[in-house]
C-alpha cells in the first residue's frame, strides 16, 4: 500500500478513484488495463459495503436458510432437516465470508493489478484534484490528468423519529453482522433488505415483525412477487403488518427492550429494530461544492457515468442512482473505464444503444435476484412500467408448478413466471421469476432481454427436461396459443 506521506505533493496519475468497493475496483482495473496510472483511496475497508455489510455477510445468512427449506420439500430428506439451524456455525461462515472484516486480500489484489492505494477520505478540492486525508490527519494532493472517478456509493438513512438515538437502530450493515439472533426483531420496510434480514433472522431463532408502510412487499417488483414472499415469511412465523408508519421509538434502558409506536395508536416491543427504509448517496463530505456540484446530492451522469456539466468527472455505482445494485455499479465501471480509456486516447466513442461506451442495460435490462424463500428474479420492465412508457404489451403468465422440473425439485412447489412482450416489436421487455430455486434462471431472461431476442427465434432456443427452465417454453406456448 502507498504510504502517502513518502509521495510529493500534488502526485499526477492518469485516473483517480474515490472509494474502493466493487465499483472503484472494477474502475482502477479498466484503467490499468488500458494502461492509465492509478490511484484508489478508500476511508475504510477495501471491498466496499457488498463485501463486508451487504451482498456476501446477507447471502452467507440466507443460504443455509434455503437450502434447509428446499430440503424440507424433497420426501426421504425432509424428516433429517425439521430441526434448528446452527445459528453458530452459520454466523461462523459469514465471518469467513466477510474475511473476518479484514481487506488485506482486497488490497494485494489492487496493488497487483498495478494501482497505489492510499488509505483516508478522498474529497474534491477543485477540477481534477484529490485531497486525501490520512488517518493521522495529513494531508495529500493528487491529480488526474484524465479522470477522476467518484465510486463512494450509499449508506443506509435512518428517519429522525422521536427517540430514535436513543433506540441505537440497526441498520442494514448492523443486521448482516450481528454476532447473535434477537429474540425479537422488528423490521421497518418491505423493500429488498428488509425482506431478506426478516427471511434470515426468522429462521435463525429470532421473532419477526415486519413494518410495512404500503400495500405490501417488495414493490418494485410484479406484485405477485411481493404476495408470494409475504405468503411464505408468514407461514414461517413472521407477522407482517402493512399501512402502518413508525412514528417513535423507545429505549429507555441501554440493554432493555425497543417500544415502536405506530401511527394507528398501537405498539410493538421488540429487543432490535431494522430501518430498511431507503438510501442517501455517500458525496455530502466530498467537495463537490468545490467544482459546482450540490453536496450530499445524487450525480447525474451520461451513459458513459460522466457526470452531466464536466468532462472529467465520472459518478459510477450506486451514487448516480440510476441502478443501486453490486453487479450494475460493476457493470457501470467496465464502461466508464473503457470510456475513460477512449477519452485519454482521443479515441471515438461508440455511445449508441449498447455501444462499448454506453451502459444501456441501466435502462433496459437491470437483473435483480431476492434471496428469499421463495427467490424472486426480475429483469427489465414490469408490467405497471412498460405500460407507463408507452408501450403496447402483454403479460404472459405461467405457474411454475405446472412445470415438471418443479414437481422434482420440491413437493408443494409454488411460483409463477410471467414475461412482457412488446407487441411490436415481438421481443421481451421484462421477466420474473419467483419460486423456489429461480435464481439461476435469471440470466437466461437477462440474455433474452438484453439481446432484444424475437419470440420466434426463442421458440428454437430448447430448454432441457426435466428442468424448471421448460418454463421458457410453457411461457412461449402460452404466448403462441
């Protein structure tokens, strides 16, 4: 690692990348690759939120929670797996797979690909200028000839109820590395975090409530995705309460119990309370005000992730909110890069729909897998969204255990598949999936989807059987009549 305080001031480099989560990293490796000199700074651990708060710790949770539950459907299986999880030996394994929240690995790995990393805030002192601040409160400058790159992603927001400080919330990054299961946890949203914690925690020992200020679960998705989640929490002993709002909360003693009091007069006592309820871009302390930008604002960029207004500042990842997801902001950093490469070479920019520059798929083909049980998939549009922007569509439904793949791979199978076909054009706009064992049928979709693939040639692409993915074809038949 680059000691700050042996490198001159004002050290130019190519390409300069504030934050080295998934996103920074993917960025510094693109340049390097294009031969650019560069530098990452990172405040805290190298690999970012999704590797020690977010995706890894919250998959390692949930895994041992489906896999016990796909087991439990299988006959001559079931009867070994009705008793509790290790919740020890499942805690143990996301401290593994958090490296026991060490980044010494994530290091060694960005300095082989040639970058210098230096450690402390990286804020925006001006056009094409870094200053980083150190641990031990020096100071360093950096330039970038070509490019600085903000990568410094998003953090949980916590609404200002009355008592909340006192309540000491959890958050997303407390609920993925608690060391024990609460004997009540109280959940406050109904989006992704908050149904995958409700998920794990349930079956690690805790008693779960879920908070829910609309209609219902997981609203960005077809609506029976959220039904079909909600369906099996409760069975598994979650309640779940929908159109209710937090309005205080109580702790009076340290150690003791949380009050949440609601908006309808009633109260729920719990030992932890999780916000799920939404997320604030990382850029209030970055110095955007010193090159014209609003801080604490989210970054409006160009396909590219330039950032609108500038020609050397790119916002990649989570803090342009165009997609809040691991895979996409990594996706965003292979294009950035290779734009920023082009740039630097006065090379051409290929910008149209699904040029090397361009990150379309934003738009069009986002994929998201809910690791709950069931698992829900979707990519692109939904139903509600394709017909706001003005296409003219048509929901193919199917359920999944109709599907004989799915009578193999559980007894009591419930799912449904449905895909969006724009009827002019005859291509999918949209896919999801939701039952148990989906999440490897995303891709197929995503390909489907991204590859803007005509319905007829999809009748010629034939799934194996017995596999859930026959659904394809059950969806296509539906489809043809």
């Amino acid at each position: 690692m680059t000691d700050a305080g042996k490198i001159s001031e004002g050290s130019p480099y190519d390409v300069v990348v504030i934050g080295a989560g998934p996103v920074g990293e993917n960025v510094a490796d693109r340049a390097r690759a294009a031969g650019l000199t560069t530098a990452v700074v990172e405040s805290e651990l190298v690999g970012g939120e999704c590797s020690y708060w977010a995706c890894m710790p919250s998959k390692a949770l949930l895994r041992p929670v489906v896999a016990r539950a796909d087991a439990r459907r299988v006959p001559g299986l079931s009867a070994a797996v009705q008793g509790p999880l290790d919740v020890g030996a499942v805690l143990a394994k996301r401290d593994e797979e958090t490296s026991h929240w060490k980044d010494d690995g994530q290091v060694a790995w960005l300095e082989s690909v040639g970058a210098d990393v230096y450690r402390g805030t990286g804020r925006l002192t001006g056009p094409r200028e870094v200053t980083v601040t150190a641990p031990d409160g020096t100071e360093h400058r950096l330039t970038a000839r070509h490019a600085v790159a903000v990568c410094t992603g998003t953090r949980a927001v916590v609404p200002a109820l009355p008592g909340i400080e006192e309540a000491r919330p959890w958050t997303s990054r407390e609920a993925t590395s608690a060391k024990e299961a609460p004997g009540r946890l109280v959940v406050v949203g109904g989006g992704v975090v908050g149904v995958e914690m409700a998920t794990a925690w349930q079956a690690l020992g805790s008693e779960v409530t879920l908070l829910i200020r609309g209609g219902g679960l997981l609203p960005k998705m077809e609506p029976f995705a959220g039904e079909l989640v909600a369906e099996a929490l409760t069975e598994a002993g979650a309640t779940i309460r929908t159109g209710v709002s937090v309005t205080a909360v109580h702790r009076p003693a340290p150690d003791g119990p949380v009050t949440v009091e609601l908006d309808d007069g009633g109260r729920v006592e719990a030992d932890e309370i999780l916000f799920a309820t939404g997320r604030a871009p990382r850029t209030d302390d970055l110095g955007l005000e010193t090159v014209g930008l609003e801080p604490g604002s989210w970054l409006t960029v160009d396909d590219s992730c330039l950032v609108e207004g500038t020609d050397w500042l790119y916002a990649v990842g989570d803090v342009n909110h165009r997609a809040l997801l691991t895979h996409q902001g990594k996706y965003q950093a292979r294009i950035a890069g290779a734009a920023i490469a082009a740039r630097a070479g006065e090379t051409p920019l290929d910008t149209a729909p699904w040029g090397a520059h361009a990150a379309t798929a934003d738009h069009a083909a986002v994929p998201q897998v809910v690791f709950t049980d069931p698992e829900a998939a979707s990519v692109g549009l939904t139903l509600a969204e394709a017909e706001r922007a003005g296409h003219r569509v048509r929901a193919v439904d199917y359920d999944l255990a109709s599907v004989a793949g799915s009578g193999l791979y559980a007894d009591g199978y419930r799912g449904r598949a449905r895909m969006i076909v724009d009827l002019d054009r005859e291509i999918l706009l949209g896919v999801t999936f939701v039952g148990p064992g989906i999440g490897e049928l995303l891709h197929s979709a995503t390909v489907a989807v991204a590859g803007e693939v005509p319905v007829a040639r999809l009748w010629h692409a034939v799934p194996a059987y017995p596999t859930i993915s026959e659904v394809w074809l059950r969806l296509l038949e539906t489809y043809r009549g």
